[in-house]
C-alpha cells in the first residue's frame, strides 16, 4: 500500500473520538495533546491532515499500548454507526454485510483521499466477512471499530482477526470479522 498521506484529510470528530478516550488525563498525557495544538477540532466535519491521525495513533501506541487504541476505535465504532443511521444507511435490522458496505461508502466520505483508498469487502458469507483495509488507518483502532460495528448487526460470539498484516509484508491489512 501507499503509504503517503500528504493531501489526506479526516474529519475531526474521528479525532476527538479519539481523544475524548484521554480527556481526562489531559494534562498526564500533554504530549498526545501538543499533537493537536493548533488544529481546529471545534467542527465535527471540519478536515484534519491524516497525518495528525496517524501522529496520534503512533503516541498512544507506543505510549499506552494497543489494547487503547482498540478501545478508541470502539468509540469511533459507536459515533461511525450513529452517523450510519442519521444518514439512513442502515438501520436497527441490517446486515453483517450492510453493515460492512455502509462502512465501505462512510470511509469515502470520511477521508477525503484523492487515491480514494479506504475499505474494501474481499468476501463474506453467511458467518463472516473480509475487510481490506487500504487507507493508513491504524491496524489496531480497525479492529475495535469493527468490532463495534459488526455488534450492531445483532450477531454473537464476534471475532475479529487481523489475518493479512502490512507488517508481515502482506500488500494490505485484511481481517476476517466472523459471527456464530
């Protein structure tokens, strides 16, 4: 994957989702916070650089760990799918699968990329679907956002499994949500 990120904008209530984890740590974690200063978050879908995204992802990871970073992306989970419904892309009854698709098509409007790299669906099933991650999103808050997402859909016994990893030298991330 390409990983140049200039050009590349997120909306900011991505971010402060983000932040709002640690919002009472404020002053413990200054460093996490000088990140932002500066950047106006005041407006929900005012344009972020990714790069600011990817800073602070970078901080807490190194700092905190990834299971925080897994908690952030539940929280971004929870605000993505509010946006799903006020935006009328899925409802109370969807799908694993339209779920996945309504994130697919949010991704293309949340960041705003001229490659239009984001989401993918490799396959699914009745049981379980592939996600190709193509954008430079955090491989950790992905499988928090997942998670929360794919709960929505009513399922139980949800796993969620980086099973391609960038790092391992795999072109993409993909994970293998699966559902009982």
């Amino acid at each position: 994957m390409d990983a140049v990120v200039e050009n590349i904008t997120i909306d900011a209530w991505a971010v402060n989702d983000i932040l709002s984890c640690y919002a009472d740590k404020r002053s413990e974690y200054f460093e996490l916070f000088d990140i932002v200063k500066g950047v106006d978050l005041s407006k929900p879908d005012s344009k972020v650089p990714f790069q600011i995204y990817v800073d602070i992802c970078n901080w807490i990871e190194h700092k905190l760990g990834r299971f925080n970073l897994i908690k952030a992306g539940r929280r971004i989970g929870e605000s993505t799918y509010k946006c799903f419904i006020e935006n009328g892309m899925v409802n109370e009854n969807s799908k694993p699968i339209e779920i996945m698709q309504a994130l697919v098509d949010f991704a293309k409007k949340g960041v705003h990329d001229p490659k239009k790299r984001g989401w993918e669906i490799v396959s699914s099933n009745e049981k379980s679907i592939v996600m190709r991650k193509t954008q430079l999103f955090n491989k950790h808050i992905q499988i928090g956002l997942l998670d929360s997402l794919i709960r929505k859909a009513k399922v139980f016994g949800v796993q969620v499994n980086l099973v391609k990893e960038q790092a391992k030298g795999d072109e993409f991330d993909e994970y293998l949500i699966s559902w009982l």
